[in-house]
C-alpha cells in the first residue's frame, strides 16, 4: 500500500509539474492535477466492467489466438501474482 501511495504522490507532482512547465500558470497546473485522476478513476471503473465481461474475454482470447499472442510473450495475465526476487 506504500508504494501505491507513493506512487500516487508522484504522479499527482509529475501532473503539476508538467502543465505547469507547458502553461506557466499555477491555477491550470491544480486544476488538470485535482481533475485527470478523477476522470482516470471513472475511466477505470467502466473500462474493469468491460473487461470482465465474459463477450470481451471471449473476442480477446480468439484474438491472441489468430496473432499467436502465448503466455510469455507480453501475454501474461495481469491478475497472476508478482514475484519480486
């Protein structure tokens, strides 16, 4: 959960930072970083009920099946476990 925190710091000061740099205006480098996370949580939720749905996994894995997309290839499945060494 740290580093989820963490993280998240990061990319709310790499937001500022960035519109800040591009605008020089302190007020549009708040508001982009407040707003952009809130649109990409609701973004997220919609885009994880999509992916669940089972007519989406069905047309992916026909998909990675016609391209040759395997396991160990960029396929792996994200909710498999990490293992950090």
């Amino acid at each position: 959960m740290a580093k989820t925190a963490v993280f998240g710091v990061i990319h709310l000061a790499i937001a500022f930072s960035v519109t800040y740099a591009l605008t020089g205006n302190v007020w549009a480098a708040s508001a982009v970083t407040l707003v952009e996370p809130a649109v990409n949580m609701v973004a997220h939720y919609f885009f994880d009920k999509w992916w669940g749905d089972p007519a989406v996994a069905a047309r992916f894995q026909a998909w990675a099946a016609r391209v040759g997309w395997r396991q160990g290839q960029g396929g792996e499945d994200a909710r498999a476990p990490v293992v950090v060494a």
